[in-house]
C-alpha cells in the first residue's frame, strides 16, 4: 500500500533573540546575535494511506510543530515532508478565520483555501453549516462566537469535504459533550471510507481507541513508534515515573448540556478477603442520548498505578436497562475475587457505542483493600486457578493404561 505521509529526517529550527533589537544588529552587521531553537529534530516515519496515527507527548514535546508541517502550514528547515493527497487540517482554534467575516463567508473562504471551486463550494456550503449547527449565528460575524462555535465551523469546514488526509489537533476538547461525538463519529466515518487519520489528544483514551499506531515525541524528537496500545501504555508509565497524573482525590465530571451523567458509584463493601464477592452498583442519568448509545466501563487499579482489570458492558454486550425517567443503573459482579493483598481503586465511565466517546468517568474512586485469605496462598496481583501435576508419575500411568487396552 502506498504511503499517504512520509517524513525523512524533518527537522524545523526557529532562531530565538535576547531582544528584539539583535535581529536588526544581526542583518545590519552581517553576524549571527541568535540562538536556534530545534522545535523538531530528525523525525521520520511513513503511515499508509487509509491508516490512523496519534501523536502524544508532553506540553512543548513538538506535537503542534508537527501537525503544522504535516498540513503544509510550516516547511521543514532541513529533511523532507511529503503528504499525498488532499488534506484537511484543524489545528489551532480559529486559524483561519476572519473575525469580522460572517460564518457563511469564513465556510466560503475556508473552502476556497481547501482548492474547491465555485460551483463546488456551493454545493458543499450547507452541509458545512448543517454539520456546524450555528442557527441564525451563521450570518452573523465569527467575533461575536463562542470558542464552542468557533470550533464547530471549523472542524465542519475541515471535515465535510472528505478529504484524503485528515490532521485534528486538540482543538476539539472545547465543543461540548454533543458536538465532540458528533466530531469523533464524523472522524470514524472518514477512516471507513479509506482517508488518512492523524490525531492529537491529551485524551490518550481516544488515542488508544481511534489510532491504530501513535508516536511519541520528546523534546522535539521521536521517543517511540509503534502500536497505539503499546505507544500509550510507554508514554503512561513514563508520566506516573515522575509522579505526575496520580491525583488522589476522586475526580468527578459534571455535565449540565444534557449528555450521560454517572450519579453514584458504590461498592458492596471497603473491604475484602480473596475470593470474597466483589460488587460495584453504577448509577446514572442517559440524557438525551438513545439507550443503545449510553454503556459502562470499569477499571480495577492498584495504588501502584497497575491496571489489574478493564471491561465495560460494550466490550461484553450487555444492553443497558432504563429505570424509568431515564436513569440507568447496572452491577458489575465478581463472585470470587482473585486479586491477592493490597490497596485499589476503580475508575467508572460512561462511553459511547463505538467505545471512543467519552461522556463521564470518576477516576481513582471508591477506594478499597483486599486482605490475602489463608487459603489463597501466593505472591503477585491474583490467585490464579492451578494445579500440579507429576510428569513421571501421569507417564507411568498413561503405560499400564496403554498396556491394560492391548
């Protein structure tokens, strides 16, 4: 298959000035007063046409220098960049648009910059408004709009096009919970019908979910390459070195635009002996989604941060049950817990059906300890089913079985 994105030693360099008078000294007396910055620093990988990538890393890793070269908004310094194809970007939030330009005109404009022709962006011009949902706000100019709006013409114009490759950038953390599953539904459309993906998140979840390889930059370099799972988990291990993203306290996410909600999360009780009977009761609100649409994840974790656990009422195929005005309520049962001594905790979400949108969680909740019976002998995370078997003594048996049949 063909490569839709080839990068060959990209790097990109921005000379930095003590002060802004160095770099008219600097022209004026033909000697160099800066220092180079290497944004980027010999990236190179090819993705496939029709294949997914996300791009993770910390704050200043190079992510956004990234995207930009990739979507031809920034040349390399030095190496090459080569996007087959036609591409579709939606990085920073507003980039591009006219603020004193009505939001018909920016999607006119927008398009045009995409190479649409007349006749075809008039054609193209009301599903872009359709998607974006502005109402009477489309005639009016894009300062007045919220950052949501901003961002609903903007992946609208991006995405409506079908373009061959698609770059997405963080920028759709600010829609809300309706128009973020509409943007990642959209997404998972344009990777069906065979376009290029790349997709960065500090929602590593969606990552996981979305891509089917990720990169890790580093200070402007590429950390690691690979497998999407097997990039995220790294990239995770590596943060929770440094002590980072181990927040104690239970975080709760509310939501107020009328999308699923967790309202409780209950254990059968805060303390355990292996292979006691585990149960977590989940309690929540389906909105004004579809019940088809609404399920539940959850995670068991140790105080180490090790992932012992995840399954989610999607994954098994269990159909939520509404009680009555909407509410959900579901219980997730171990008869016989197998985890040995230790202290855990639960992480509790509420995803979509594709298992790539998520409405709610409560990370690092419901805390709770198990105590190793005396009868669960062993060391480690669980007790696992066993048993030991005498190979000499099974293989003089299978003999005078043998001999008995003759």
């Amino acid at each position: 298959m063909s490569a839709a994105i080839r990068l060959e030693q990209a790097s990109v360099a921005y000379q930095r000035y003590a002060h802004p008078r160095d770099a008219l000294l600097e022209w004026l007396l033909r000697r160099p007063r800066h220092t180079l910055f290497h944004a980027l620093q010999e990236v190179s990988f090819s993705l496939a046409a029709g294949d997914s990538l996300g791009v993770i890393g910390d704050n200043g890793a190079g992510k956004s220098t990234l995207l930009k070269m990739l979507a031809g908004n920034l040349p390399p310094t030095s190496g090459s960049c080569e996007v087959q194809g036609r591409r579709s970007a939606l990085l920073e939030l507003g980039t591009g648009m006219q603020p004193e330009f009505s939001g018909v005109e920016n999607a006119r404009m927008g398009l045009a910059l995409r190479g649409l022709t007349r006749s075809e962006i008039e054609a193209q011009l009301p599903s872009v408004l359709a998607f974006a949902e502005l109402g009477e706000f489309a005639q009016q100019p894009v300062k007045t709009y919220s950052s949501g709006m901003v961002v609903r013409l903007v992946f609208a114009i991006a995405a409506v096009i079908k373009p061959d490759v698609l770059i997405v950038d963080e920028a759709l953390s600010v829609g809300d919970q309706y128009f973020q599953k509409k943007s990642l539904d959209r997404m998972r459309a344009i990777l069906r019908n065979g376009a290029t993906l790349v997709f960065c998140s500090h929602n590593l979840y969606q990552v996981r979910e979305m891509c089917r390889q990720a990169v890790w930059l580093e200070q402007g370099r590429v950390r690691m390459l690979g497998d999407a799972q097997t990039v995220v988990d790294a990239y995770q291990d590596a943060v929770r070195g440094r002590g980072e993203g181990l927040e104690k306290k239970d975080r709760v996410v509310c939501r107020i635009d009328g999308s699923p909600q967790l309202l409780n999360v209950t254990l059968n009780r805060p303390y355990f002996q292996t292979h006691d009977r585990f149960a977590v009761t989940v309690q929540a609100s389906r909105g004004d989604r579809p019940l088809t649409d609404v399920h539940v994840g959850i995670v068991i974790r140790r105080n180490d941060d090790i992932q012992c656990f995840g399954i989610s009422t999607l994954h098994d195929g269990v159909q939520m049950q509404d009680n009555g005005n909407g509410l959900l309520s579901a219980r997730f049962v171990i008869d016989r817990l197998p985890l040995l001594s230790g202290e855990y905790c639960l992480e509790v979400w509420l995803i979509d059906s594709s298992g790539v949108h998520v409405y709610d969680s409560r990370e690092r909740c419901c805390h709770f300890r198990v105590q190793q019976a005396s009868q669960a002998q062993g060391v480690g995370m669980v007790n696992l089913p066993h048993r030991w078997e005498m190979p000499e003594v099974l293989e003089k048996q299978e003999e005078r079985e043998d001999a008995l049949a003759l």
